[in-house]
C-alpha cells in the first residue's frame, strides 16, 4: 500500500467557460515559476487540457475519472503520478457536480475532490454581478456532500473595485476567503483549444504565453494563501493496476505506436500498463512518412485529427501500404476513433472533398460540422475476433468526434462491440482478423485484462513470424 501524502488542490469551476483551465494552467505556470515541482492532472475523459499542463510543468499530466477507473484506480493513478511532486494541481471537468449523468456525481470534480480528500478552489464568473456571485457560491457550498470549498477565484472582474465588492460579499456570506482574481483582459484567455494548438504546444510556441500567464496570476493571486490550503493527507492507495510484477521487467513484445500531430490521443496509464505487462512501446510518425516497424509485435493507433491532415495521410501510399500489409498479415491492432478514421477507405472533408486512406475498414468516415458524438461509453464484447475484449467482456471509455462512418455498399460490417452510453445501446466499430478498431477510445484500467490479452496475441504473432522465417 502506498501512501501519497503530496500536497494537492482542486481547480473547480461553476461551469465550463469560467476561465477554470486558463487559471489552472496559469496556476501550474506561477508555481513552476517558484521552482517548485508541479503535478497537474485532468478531472474527466480529456486529452487536451492534459497537453497543456505537460507542457507548462515538464510533467506528463494524467486523467482522473472515478467513472472509468473507480475510486481505488483514483488514488492509485493519483499517487503514481504525484510521485516526486512538491504540489498537484487538479483541473476540474465542466462545473464541478457534472459528471457521468444528471442523477449522482459519479465522474464529477466533486466526485474526485472527495475521493482524494482534496481541498476546492472555486472559480467563478463575475463579469455582471455583485452580491450574487455569493449566492453562487453558497449554493455550491451547500449543494455539496460535505465537499472541502476552502477559497474562490473571481475572474472577468471589471476593475479591482468591482473585485472588491464581490469578495466583501463572499467572505461574509460564505466564511471562505477570495484567493485573488482575474481582470476581464482578453489577452490572458487561452487560445481556443483545438487541434492546431497540439503540434504548437509541442513546438514550444506558446512558452510566452504561459510566461505571461505565470506573471499575471502571480500579480493577481495571493500564491501564499493557495499554497496554504493545500492538503497533504495521506492518500492510501492500493497498487492494484501497477503491482510492479516481474514480467514487466522483461520486454517480451515490441507495440508499434502512432504518435504525432496526426495521432497523439493516449492515456498515460495506457501506455504504462502495456510496459508493465511485458511490452515495449515504439513510437514512430506516420505523418513524418515513417511505416509500421518492421520489428513491431502489435500495433496501437489512437485518436487524433487526420481529417486535418487528410491530404498529407491521403498522398503517402508507402504508408498506407505499410498499414494495410501488416494488418493484413496478423499484426494485432488496436486502432481508436482517429485511428479507425485512417483505417477506412475515405475520409470527406466538410466541403465534400475526399481523400483515400488505408482501406482495411470497408466504409468510409465523413466530416460533421457538429458533434456527431460526445459522452461515456461502456462497451461489452460480442464478437470473437475482437481478441481484446471476448464475449461479454465489458471496458470502459468515451466517444468525442465530429465524424459519422458509413459502411461501403452491399457490406456487413463486424462490429467491434456493444456500446452502450446516454443514446442508448448500439453497436460500434469493426474487428475481424487481428484488428479492431472504433470510435471509443478505451480506458485500459477499467479492465486490465485488455493488456494480457494483448500481449499473448502479440507473443502469438511474432511465434509465427519466427516460424514463417
């Protein structure tokens, strides 16, 4: 049992759109800035936000999602990745009760804030009101199941006056205090979060951004106060998902990973279960021009944006050919939404341009210019080829994509499994042979058996390679 005693704090919102990302990463810059090792994690099934917390700390940020993973894989995945920390810094999903569904706060920011017993900092919106963003804050704090809101950031304040005026109201009305605030400045929001922000963020193109964002929350934010409420109580923690076993000592396997502009949606967790099960992870960049590794064992393909980069991925047949050979040859693979789009025949662009792919998946994908799916997921396996997930297996994991597949004419598509998720029950993907592949993206953790089943197939696959010679 380990026991993970880093200091912590909850970044919550009373909404999305508040400002709670921009504060939460100002947050990690600024204390970054004091040289202080700064842990940021991610409330909910994102890999965005998670980006841009690496990138400001120098730490890969994580994903804590009590709906995918439970409460034990929480403080687990929490104490691993805090480790070596001197502060973690855990951005809220959307307003802080919102989670799974309307009915419980499974999922939620509270739901995590509890589970860590980690103490709330709420952010809220005061552009165009007073007194009553007190009123707001009583009715988090009392709509709370004992939850720990021990401070609130304003932002969007008018003036420091206007900033002043709110926090007389909160700290008599509420008895907690206002930690600092924000001005309504424009050039401190973040930048529209979408996908050409990633290679960005890579590229170390918003550093002055962050830099600026460290120093304004630094002016505006009384850091000493916000440090001071941070919990370091002991989190028991149980190593069930990573028991540091042998066989993770020896790379049986090699797992051929796309990564790059193009594929770069992966859970840390993922990738650590599959090394601690026995393979090793090899990345490689199929918009770079790279083919699957000739010595890979497996192949995982995640979610992403090429439909951004439809034309680049359309035009390299090397690669395409590189992909449909070694699938078709055996090469076990795991292909989520970005991954599934590219294995198909065609993606089409929102103009109705069209652009080949690699074909294995007869259909083809088209572009919404609206969310074509958004929410939880819990899948259960029904088809024997998918040799992740056998019969009745269940996983979990979400959708987010703006998407729909089409099936090419005249063909029955295998699917992958049963997805059941607040649309109701239907089935998603494809598996047949050595592939699956879907618009899901799976959360290893919830059901680790993903892993084993990997990599026996993935042993099972170079056996026979050594034996075809």
């Amino acid at each position: 049992m380990n026991n993970g005693v880093t200091p912590r704090m909850v970044i919550a919102g009373t909404g999305s759109g508040v400002g709670k990302t921009t504060l939460a990463i100002g947050i990690m810059a600024a204390l970054q800035k004091r040289g202080l090792a700064v842990q940021g994690f991610k409330c909910g099934p994102d890999y965005i936000d998670p980006t841009y917390h690496t990138a400001v700390t120098g730490r890969p940020s994580r994903n804590l999602d009590s709906w995918m993973v439970g409460s034990e894989g929480v403080k687990e995945l929490f104490v691993r990745g805090s480790n070596g920390s001197d502060i973690a810094v855990i951005e809220g999903v959307m307003g802080m009760f919102d989670g799974k569904d309307a009915s419980s706060d499974e999922g939620s920011t509270a739901d995590i804030g509890r589970i860590l017993d980690a103490p709330v900092v709420l952010i809220v919106n005061i552009a165009s009101m007073a007194r009553s963003a007190a009123a707001i804050v009583k009715g988090f704090q009392q709509f709370g199941q004992g939850d720990n809101i021990v401070g609130v950031i304003v932002n969007r304040a008018g003036s420091e006056s206007h900033y002043k005026m709110v926090k007389q109201a909160i700290e008599q009305e509420c008895g907690i205090p206002v930690i600092g605030w924000m001005p309504r400045d424009a050039s401190i929001e973040l930048p529209e979060r979408h996908l050409g922000l990633v290679p960005s963020i890579e590229r170390g193109e918003l550093q002055p951004f962050f830099d600026k964002l460290a120093d304004q929350v630094a002016s505006y934010v009384n850091l000493d106060q916000l440090l001071g409420v941070a919990a370091a109580k002991p989190v028991e923690s149980l190593t069930r998902l990573f028991p540091g076993a042998e066989s993770g000592s020896r790379k049986r396997v090699k797992i051929a990973v796309a990564k790059d502009a193009a594929f770069h949606f992966y859970y840390p967790e993922n990738l650590e279960l599959l090394e601690e099960g026995g393979a090793q992870c090899v990345f490689f960049s199929p918009l770079a021009g790279e083919e699957v590794p000739l010595d890979a064992d497996g192949l995982y393909l995640g979610g992403g944006f090429p439909e951004e980069f439809a034309e680049r991925l359309g035009a390299d047949e090397r690669v395409k050919t590189s992909f449909r050979n070694r699938i078709m040859e055996g090469l076990p693979t795991l292909a989520e939404c970005g991954g599934f789009m590219y294995l198909t025949e065609q993606i089409v662009d929102t103009t109705g341009n069209a652009y080949n792919m690699v074909g294995i998946v007869p259909g083809k994908v088209t572009m919404q210019k609206k969310l074509a799916a958004l929410g939880y997921r819990e899948i259960t396996g029904t088809n024997e080829a998918n040799f992740l997930l056998s019969s009745g297996a269940k996983a979990r994991g979400h959708e987010f994509h703006y998407s729909t597949f089409e099936a090419a004419e005249g063909t029955v598509i295998p699917s992958a499994f049963q997805s059941s998720g607040r649309m109701g029950i239907r089935t998603d993907g494809y598996a047949r042979d050595s592939l699956v592949a879907g618009y899901t993206h799976l959360h290893f953790a919830s059901n680790p058996g993903i892993v084993e089943k990997w990599i026996r197939a993935c042993e099972q696959y170079q056996g026979e390679k050594k034996q075809n010679g």
